[in-house]
C-alpha cells in the first residue's frame, strides 16, 4: 500500500500525509483516535553541472551554494538531466501516537518502499520508510517537552517533542502509560526542466 501510494506521488510530483491510522490498527478494541502531526520540506535547486561518468550533478539552492548529489542506477534516465533543469527535493515526517487501550499490544512493525520513474519519464526516485511500535513510557518532563520510553528493544530513549499538537499530547500522559507509535519518513528527488 505504501509502495503504491509513493509510486503514485511520485508521479503527481509530491509525496504527502502516508497513512499512519492504519499503521496504528484502527481495528483495535478501543478506536481511539490517534494524535498525528507531520512537516514537510521542499527545496529547489538548479542544475549548475552534469557528469555523466560518475552519475553526479551540482546543484544551486536558495543560498547559490554548490552542493554535489551523487544520483546511483536507480535514478532512471539519468541522460536527461542538463545544465539549468530544476531539482525538487521533498521530505515529509509523520508521526501519530495514542494512548493504547488497556490489555492491548501492537506487533512491531517496519515497512520500507521505493520508487523510481518509468522509462522515457523524466528523471525521479522516492523512498519511504514507517515503523510502529507500542512503547512504555518511563519518564516525563512537560517543562522541557521530553519523553522518555522503552520500546520492543528495550532500549531507554529519550526524544524532545516539538510539534505543538505532540506537546498537548504529552501533557495527557503519566508514567508507566503504554502508547501506539507510528512513524513515517518519505522523500522524493524529481528532475525538472528548465523554465523558459
């Protein structure tokens, strides 16, 4: 499902909100609605050289720093790209989170996909990566917005919340709560023509 949504944004040239209620299991005892929130990142930058040989491009962003992305086999059509196209980088994080209902456990789970452009198509390649888990929490600081939890690892972590929806949600907590996580990372670089 994941592969199909990124192949398909991949194509309309953006990747947006993944579904993560499904990640979560909306089909648990006690639906309630999890807390999701997610920021996206687009960048533009001008193709400023080409080598084909070692299958790298110099880009130019806002800031007209060079920087060299170094683009492997699966960036199909390679041969297409020339001085002055536009490259479009685009990352999107989602996360959603709710308190897991009493006697409820959710599997572990990692789901990874990847894109690329069809033949012929202009140059494209995306990945999205989503993980959930269910997560005990050990320690909380509403004051500096940090949560630590254990997870199936049963490694401690500690993360500083920074979205304001995760920050309410934060305050709904007590140690010891168990919580459904989800989390989702995609992003797409496409290879535009130069404006005329």
């Amino acid at each position: 499902m994941i592969f199909a949504t990124l192949s398909a944004r991949l194509r309309q040239g953006a990747i947006l909100a993944l579904p993560l209620l499904a990640l979560i299991g909306c089909a648990t005892p006690d639906p309630e609605p999890p807390v999701v929130a997610s920021t996206t990142r687009e960048m533009v930058a001008a193709v400023d050289r080409v080598d084909a040989r070692n299958r790298t491009i110099v880009v130019r962003g806002p800031d007209n720093k060079p920087q060299t992305l170094q683009l492997g086999p699966e960036v199909r059509n390679f041969a297409q790209i020339r001085r002055g196209d536009r490259v479009r980088l685009h990352y999107e994080e989602a996360v959603a989170v709710r308190i897991a209902g009493r006697g409820s456990s959710l599997e572990p789970e990692t789901v990874l996909g990847a894109a690329r452009a069809e033949p012929g198509a202009r140059p494209a390649v995306g990945a999205v990566a989503a993980t959930r888990a269910q997560v005990r929490i050990t320690a909380l600081d509403t004051a500096t917005n940090t949560v630590s939890f254990v997870g199936p690892s049963r490694v401690e972590r500690t993360v500083a919340v920074r979205a304001p929806e995760l920050r309410e949600f934060l305050k709904t907590l007590n140690v010891g709560d168990r919580v459904d996580v989800a989390i989702a990372e995609a992003m797409a670089i496409r290879v535009e023509p130069a404006e005329r």
